[in-house]
C-alpha cells in the first residue's frame, strides 16, 4: 500500500535542464516551463509544462509534433502544453520528447517534491491571530486505486464574535480563509468506514489571549471535544477524534480572561460522499451511409460511411440534421402478390450508438448513484425507439431501386464530475456555476470531448473556493443518433414492370394448299385486361394495339412481343371477327393470362370456301359457254360470271371466297340468252376449305 507522508503540504523545486538530445542534429526540443530557475510554486495544485521543438533553429508549431511527456511518477501526457500534480513528494526526472517524421529530440529536467510541517496561516481581520486545521487518517486515493495515510489540511473560514455561519457558496468564498489542502491527482476524498480520523488543531496568538477552543457539530450544535491553551495564552495545539462527528464542524476560539468569544471558525471533513456531475451536448456528422447518388442525396456531401458507426468522428460545436438517403436498394419482386422489401440501413428514431461504461473508481456508492443516475436520464431519451422506416411495398412482378429519405442528427453528450465536498442542498447551484464556466470549446473537434474538457479545466479561484469541488473526472461521451424520415413513404425510380416475351401465332385450322391446320399472315389487336395479382396491380407498361402477322417468310403468321407479367390480355380482329373476311376469332377474340416466358396460339378457323368451279353445259352434256347465278338459300342471288371455254374441255368459272359452311343453287342460261332460258338449279352444299369444289350445271332454252 503506498503511503503518502503525514502532514505533507508541499513544495515543488525544479531542478536544471539535464538533457537534450535527438536523433537528427537538425531537430532539438527545449522545456520553458517551468523555467530553469528557482521556481517553488503550491504542490497541491496543477503545474503546467510546455516545451518548444526546433528545426534547424526555425521553431516548430505544436501541431506538426508528436508530444509524449512523461512525469516520473508513472503518469504520461502526449499533449502540450500540458499539466500534472505530483500526489506524494521525491525527487522525479521531467522527460519530454518530441518526434517529427522519422526525428526524435528529448529533454529532461529534475523535480523535487519535498514535504513541510504544519504551519498556522494569520487571519486576515487580525494578524495576530494564526490558525492551522488538518484531518489525518486513510484516505481513497483513485489515481493508485489504494488507500493512503495522510493529514490534509482542512477549509477554514472564519466568523466574527457576531456574524452568523453560513455555508451558502457566497458566504463561504468571502469568508474563506485557507482551502482544503488536497492534492489535485487524488479524485475522491472520503474518510474509509470503521478507521480513526482526527482533527489536529494549532491556534496561536501574539496577544496572548487564547483560552481555549471548543469543537461543536454545525449542524445539530452537539460537543465534539475541547483544546485548552498553554500557560500563557499564546498557543492552542492538539488532536481531537473527529471519526464520529459530522462533517460540519465549528471551532469556537474564546479568550482566557472573560470567556469571551474572539471568533469562530468553519470547518468541514474534506470527505466527497456526493459528486457533481455536468453534461454538454456537442454535435457530430451523422451521416446516412448510403453511398449512392439519386434525388434525395443532391447537395449532400460525402464520403459516407456506417451510420450505425463512431469511428473516426469528431465533435462538433452543435448537433445538426444530415440529410440524405438511407437506402437506394434494388428490388425484384417476380411473384403475384406483393412484398416488402427494407433500407440498406434500417435506422431507429433515437438510438445510442456508443455508450460509457463507467470504469472502476475510487467513489463511495452515493457518488455511484449520481452519475449513474445522470446517465440513465440521458439513456432514457433513448429507450424504447421503434424503426421509424417503413418498407416500401413492392408491387407484384416490378423491379428497381426503392429510397428512403431520411434527416440524421448526431449529438455527443459529454459527462464530467467533480467530487463534492459541499452541502447536499446547494449542490444545484454549484452544478449550474461549474457548467457555465467550463471550458466547453475545448471539446470541439475530439473524439473525447469529455476527456478533452477535463483536461484543460482550471476553475477560477473564486469558483473552486466557493463551490467545495475537487478535481474533474471525465466520465465519458454518450454518441447519439436521431432520425425522422423524409419523405414519408419510400419511393422507387426507376419503378419498371417485370415483363416476359409471348410469342403469338395465327394458328388457321385450314390452310392453303392442302387444307390442313398451318401458320397464316394477318392483323391482330391486343388488349390488355385485367390484372389477376393479388390486393394491387403491376406496373403498367405501354404495348403496341395492332400486331402485324408477317404473310410469308420464316416468322410467318408469328409476332414476339415483351408483355407486362400479371395481366391478362386479349386479341381481337378489332371491330369484326374477321381475319381479312376469311378467318374469324372463336367468340369474336380469346385471352390469356402472362405467366412467364410462353407461346401463345391464335386459333382461327376458316370461314370460306375458297374455290367454287362452276362448269356449264347442255343437256347432252356439250361445255357451252354461259351465264351463271348463284342464290344463298333464301334466294338473294349472292354472285354472278360467265363461264368460258378453260381449254381443258370445259367451260368454267371459278368463284372465291363463298362464306362456308352454306347451302348454295346455281342456274346456268346461254350467253346472251333471257332468263326463262335458266335451267334447272342446281344446289351445292359448301364447306369451308380451301381446295376447289365442283358444281356442273345444266343451261335452259333451245339445245341445238
């Protein structure tokens, strides 16, 4: 257990630079402060160091210098300036180097910490009165994470005859008279549980006056112990067993004649049972992470990272929105129904990216309690967030790139304490007194903004008297994020249908020239119908209406197309059910529905006969040229020719396209002949084909 030697109050000598060397003769590093000559300054207090680099006699600024001090006692610093508070007195050796590219330079000094005795410091309102107040017994010491024997000298603040005492911030800093001489490495000042602690009281008067002192407790006016002077009234000197007493003391100093009160002094047990715990929020770059370019992320600056990350940020003066994308996140959704699909980065609304973990400390359980309750406050902001994003619903057989606009704001709340010595009542105040007067812009652009603040604060004296505080202890930074969305739904662009191709045929159930089923040319309209998916339609897509149908060639009677999936379709002849008079729809059109990659037929059935031969001749069956008529079964005559000799030994006409099946009567008279000359009608039942059919028949009037 390490000890720090009883009744030390402190006196730092520094010694003479005893080294500088590098490892290019063109860098040196020299200390300037403290400076070469005697210099004694309050042990118990921070001291400051700051050395000077050279190249080539040029100085060097402090940013293009690694610093790395280290202070003899096992503490380094890499700042400079930098500051350090020897605990325990010795001698130490001060080294500094400073390194520049691949150059080294250090430097080195002596520091000598030596211990004195209690001395009695004179009232300010009466010289000729001298007061010392010391605690002595084990006290945490949270630089070592043990427990050290000491005697610390103690606050003191002295009252006239008839001034009331009064602890308020104000009364104490005007009455104060010497300050609790605690050094400033040690972070928590608590009297250990179940140990002796004692109050060494040393009062001296040249006047000769003194009588006695009494020790009461402030708060409840109960009797602590008494201290008698010496034989001529010049010196009251003793110990008193404090280790049950309160932590509010007053010595009531009274003069050997009379009885008579000549003053009083405040004192308290320099314990910290309490801390007071300051926060800061600074900003930080919350980004979106998405690294992408679309209409959401114009004007937004990169490069962009994890959102979801610290690493590598840096504090910020204030928080502010980041704007951008959090997701340009492709999507395929080949199914009928819809589905979901998330950003690329699924934020929460308030998230704590990067905690504190509270690292052991020296503190009592209370001092535990406050920062742990200052932390949870914070956290609490936080809790409970729910994913703010909601999925973009893919419609069925799309694809594209779904965003998510959303506005990022990083926050650093940075946490310090001070280890309270003062009345539990005026701790609001004193925490809204040291918050105003930190160095807060210390913090900015660290990535340990707390730890950086702590570093650089020197409270004012004014301030440190009156608030009873120790030293600052960082904490740590709780690194936030808060996200809204902008806008409100996600969005897709491009959005594009997922299409398939769909090979259509005109499939003709009788062809030319042999009346079998074949591929024929044509014109076809399509229609797209509706869709068969599920709660919502697919994307629309634009299609040609007329579809030609090539007559001849190797894609005869076939059309490729690339159709929207989903939807059905139907092919028409558009207003008439023909096909060109000779083919005709089943039911006017048929549909389909697009699945997939697919053929497609168009069946088409022949409504025709294609050839009617109509030969004439006489009754002894001689060819004779005629004219001819042919009625539809009602009687309307629906075609007229002539016949005329075929130079096959016949006399013929040939009629095409006669709609089918039908039932037909052709006459025959002698050309030139009148129409009683018509002969027997002759009737023929056509079907549709596409090969000739023959009908003969037989011319009226005189036969030669």
């Amino acid at each position: 257990m390490s000890r720090l030697p009883m009744g030390l109050c402190g006196v730092v000598v520094i010694g003479c630079i005893i080294g500088a060397a590098g490892s290019a003769a063109a860098l040196t590093v020299s200390i300037v402060q403290p400076a070469e000559s005697a210099y004694s300054p309050d042990a118990l207090r921070k001291l400051r160091f700051e050395a000077v680099a050279y190249d080539n006699g040029t100085r060097l600024d402090n940013a293009e210098v690694q610093w790395h001090w280290q202070f003899g006692d096992g503490q380094q610093s890499m700042g400079n300036p930098t500051t350090h508070a020897y605990v325990a007195a010795g001698e130490y050796t001060l080294r500094v180097s400073a390194a520049v590219g691949g150059a080294v330079a250090t430097a080195a000094m002596q520091v000598v910490v030596r211990g004195r005795p209690q001395t009695p410091r004179c009232l300010p309102s009466d010289p000729s009165l001298s007061v010392y107040v010391g605690l002595r017994g084990l006290w945490s010491n949270n630089v070592t994470m043990d427990v050290d024997a000491a005697e610390l000298e103690a606050s003191v603040a002295v009252f006239g005859p008839g001034e009331k005492l009064d602890d308020s911030p104000h009364a104490w800093e005007r009455h104060l008279m010497t300050e609790a001489r605690i050094p400033p490495g040690w972070l928590s000042f608590m009297v250990e549980e179940d140990t002796e602690v004692k109050m060494r009281v040393i009062v001296r008067d040249t006047r000769a006056r003194l009588g006695g002192v009494t020790l009461t407790d402030r708060d409840t006016g109960a009797a602590v112990g008494t201290l008698t002077a010496n034989a001529d009234g010049s010196e009251i000197a003793g110990l008193v067993d404090v280790s049950s007493a309160g932590r509010y003391l007053t010595l009531t100093l009274t003069d050997r004649s009379a009885g008579d009160v000549i003053c009083r002094f405040a004192t308290d047990r320099p314990e910290s049972n309490d801390v007071v715990v300051v926060t800061h929020t600074y900003g930080f770059d919350a980004n979106l992470g998405d690294e992408h370019e679309c209409w959401l992320t114009e004007g937004c600056s990169g490069p962009w990272g994890d959102p979801d990350s610290v690493e590598g940020k840096v504090s910020t003066e204030r928080p502010y929105a980041h704007r951008g994308c959090a997701g340009g996140t492709s999507f395929e959704n080949d199914y009928r129904d819809r589905r979901e699909v998330r950003a690329t980065y699924d934020l929460m609304d308030r998230a704590i990216l990067k905690d504190i973990t509270l690292r052991p400390l020296s503190l009592t359980d209370n001092c535990y309690a406050s920062i742990k309750a200052e932390l949870e406050a914070i956290r609490a902001q936080y809790a409970d967030g729910r994913r703010f994003l909601e999925p973009y619903v893919m419609p069925p057989f799309s694809r594209g790139e779904a965003h998510w606009g959303a506005y990022l704001e990083g926050a650093v709340t940075s946490v310090i304490c001070f280890p309270y010595m003062g009345r539990p009542e005026q701790k609001d105040t004193i925490s809204n007194w040291i918050e105003w007067s930190l160095p807060w812009k210390e913090g900015i652009g660290s990535p340990t903004p707390a730890a950086s603040v702590a570093e650089k604060t020197d409270l004012w004296d004014y301030l440190r008297r009156a608030s009873r505080v120790g030293e600052p202890i960082a904490i740590g930074d709780i690194w936030t994020r808060t996200a809204r969305a902008w806008p409100r739904e996600p969005t897709a662009r491009p959005l594009e249908a997922i299409t398939a191709p769909v090979t259509l045929m005109l499939q003709a159930d009788k062809a030319e020239p042999d009346d079998t089923p074949a591929l024929v040319g044509g014109v076809a309209y399509l229609r797209r119908g509706r869709a068969w998916t599920d709660h919502s339609p697919p994307v629309n897509v634009g299609m040609p209406s007329q579809l030609d149908f090539a007559a001849e060639g190797d894609d005869k009677g076939t059309r490729t197309i690339e159709l929207a999936k989903g939807y059905r379709y139907e092919v028409t002849s558009a207003q008439s059910p023909l096909f060109g008079t000779i083919y005709a729809l089943p039911a006017g059109g048929m549909e389909f529905t697009v699945m997939g990659k697919q053929d497609v037929r168009i069946g088409l059935r022949l409504l025709v006969a294609r050839e009617l031969v109509v030969r004439s001749e006489q009754a002894g069956g001689k060819p004779v040229p005629a004219e001819v008529i042919v009625s539809d079964s009602s009687g309307k005559a629906v075609r007229g020719a002539s016949t005329e000799d075929d130079g096959q030994g016949h006399c013929s006409c040939i009629l095409r396209d006669l709609p089918a099946p039908a039932r037909y009567t052709v006459r025959a008279k002698p050309r030139g002949g009148s129409d009683s000359d018509y002969g027997d009608p002759q009737m023929v039942i056509l079907k549709a084909s596409t090969l000739p059919q023959v009908v003969i028949v037989r011319v009226g009037g005189p036969q030669p």
